[in-house]
C-alpha cells in the first residue's frame, strides 16, 4: 500500500514537472513559429499555431534591415568583457573575505546583496548623467562597466560559497610548507575552485547577454545589443510580430545553444553557489 502511493506521489510530481515545464517552454515555441509567419498568418484570428505558409523572409528582413551581425558583435564584446573584468574583481574580493574574514565581512556581503534590491531604473539617472558627462553614451565600454558593476555582487556571493567549501586544512599545509599567498592562490585555491569560477563566469555571461534595460537606455545606433534589436520592432504603427519574432529567435539562439552545451556548469553554479 505504501508502495502505491509512493509511486502515484511519484507520477503526480511528474506530471507537474512536465506542465510548469510545457508552460515555460510554451512562449518560445510560439515565438519560434511565429518568426516564420507572414505578417498576415501572425494577426490571424483565431490564430493558426503552425504557420499556414512558412517563409524565410523575416530573418532576411533583420540582416538587411537592421544589420544584425554588427548587434550580434556587440553582445559578444560586451558580455565577454564585462563578464572577464566581473571575475577579475569578484575573485580576489571573495577571495579575502573567504578567507581573511573580518567582523564586517558578512556586513558587507549583506550591504552588497541589497544593492540588487534597488530596481535598476532607480539608478538610470545618475547613471546617464555620468556616461553623458564623460562622453561615454552608446559605447561598448559603458556596457561592459555598467553589466559589470550590475553582476558584481551576485558574483561575489557564489565565488565567496564556493571558496568557503575548501576545507581549510589544505590552505594550511600549504602554508606550513612555505607557499606565498600568490603560491596559495595559484596551485592550492584556483584549481579546487576552477569549477565554480567557471559555473560562476557562465552565469555572468547568461544574465549579461539578455540584460535588456542599460542596453536601451545607454546606446543608440553604434553600441546596440541583440536587446535593442528587438525593441527596435516596435513603432508607433504598431508591431511587426513576425519580424519581432524573428529577431527575438536571432537573439535567444546563441545563448540557447551556449548554455545547452554549459548547463552542466550552470547548474552546478546555481546550486552551489546561490544557496548559502
């Protein structure tokens, strides 16, 4: 008897699993389908899931209409680059406070936590102002400080979980045998620790390509991401949904593919460095 209802929890916790999973997956299929829709097949009412006449044309239209290798160029440049100078902060800073903590060290992991609180149009103004005042408005190295700056204290946070996962018997052996805190950093910390710096660095890279809000509000013609591409399908005629459609699919399959082959890593960052 235990047996069977063990298994029917089993099944019903399945079933679950697929439809909030059906749910999620849901609005990027229909936008999938929709890219290749004519604008006529994407108003149609009822709409008509699978497109009654399939065409090439809307991925055709982006390239040519709004250039999308050189937004494509500009989401690899800023991603990479705020992600690189994100790790080359965020390390040795959780670094110190793993393992030289102070009293203030959970006090400022706090404080740096909270600043993800603050919604990020709180702090536009000032920010244009600064990017205005230094000649930096629709610049890649505007993005890549800002998405850096915005990273930076979840990164600290998993890189600070997962330094503090290193027994600490290990770091004095090292020490006892001589090794320089560059040694001790080097040959004992960063290889027991290269997994999740690398998970932690994947994720970086994840929330930097899909940010969406500085994109819009610090770039115009020259530093546009993959995010401006999209907003730029909707005019004050209207939407164009299957254009819209086409370059929200250019934009997502990137990362898709990246983090279907990294999801290991992810995964791996996600749990162990966001739980503590």
């Amino acid at each position: 008897m235990a047996r069977t209802v063990s298994t029917q929890k089993k099944w019903a916790w399945t079933i679950l699993a697929w439809a909030v999973a059906l749910i999620i997956f849901f609005p990027i299929m229909w936008t999938f389908l929709t890219a290749f829709k004519t604008e006529g097949d994407a108003i149609l009412f009822p709409p008509a899931f699978f497109p009654p006449h399939w065409t090439l044309e809307n991925f055709f239209e982006v390239q040519a209409r709004s250039d999308y290798f050189r937004h494509f160029f500009n989401s690899v440049v800023i991603s990479v680059g705020s992600t690189v100078l994100c790790l080359l902060v965020a390390v040795p800073a959780a670094w110190s406070m793993a393992f030289s903590p102070t009293k203030h060290t959970k006090d400022i992991l706090m404080w740096m936590l909270s600043t993800k609180m603050m919604p990020a149009v709180g702090a536009l103004v000032p920010v244009y102002v600064i990017a205005q005042t230094m000649h930096l408005l629709d610049t890649t190295f505007a993005l890549v400080v800002v998405f850096m700056l915005g990273n930076l204290p979840l990164m600290v946070w998993m890189l600070y979980s997962h330094f503090k996962d290193i027994p600490p018997e290990i770091l004095e052996a090292a020490r006892m045998d001589g090794a320089s805190l560059l040694t001790e950093f080097r040959h004992v910390i960063l290889p027991l620790a290269m997994g999740g710096i690398a998970s932690t660095g994947l994720l970086c890279l994840v929330l930097a390509w899909n940010e969406a809000f500085w994109s819009l509000n610090l770039t115009a013609a020259n530093a546009g991401t993959l995010a401006a591409l999209i907003a730029s399908y909707s005019s004050p005629e209207g939407l164009f949904w299957s254009k819209l459609s086409a370059a929200s699919v250019l934009a997502i399959a990137p990362i898709v593919v990246f983090g279907w082959f990294s999801q290991k890593q992810l995964v791996q960052g996600l749990t162990f460095g966001a739980v503590k």
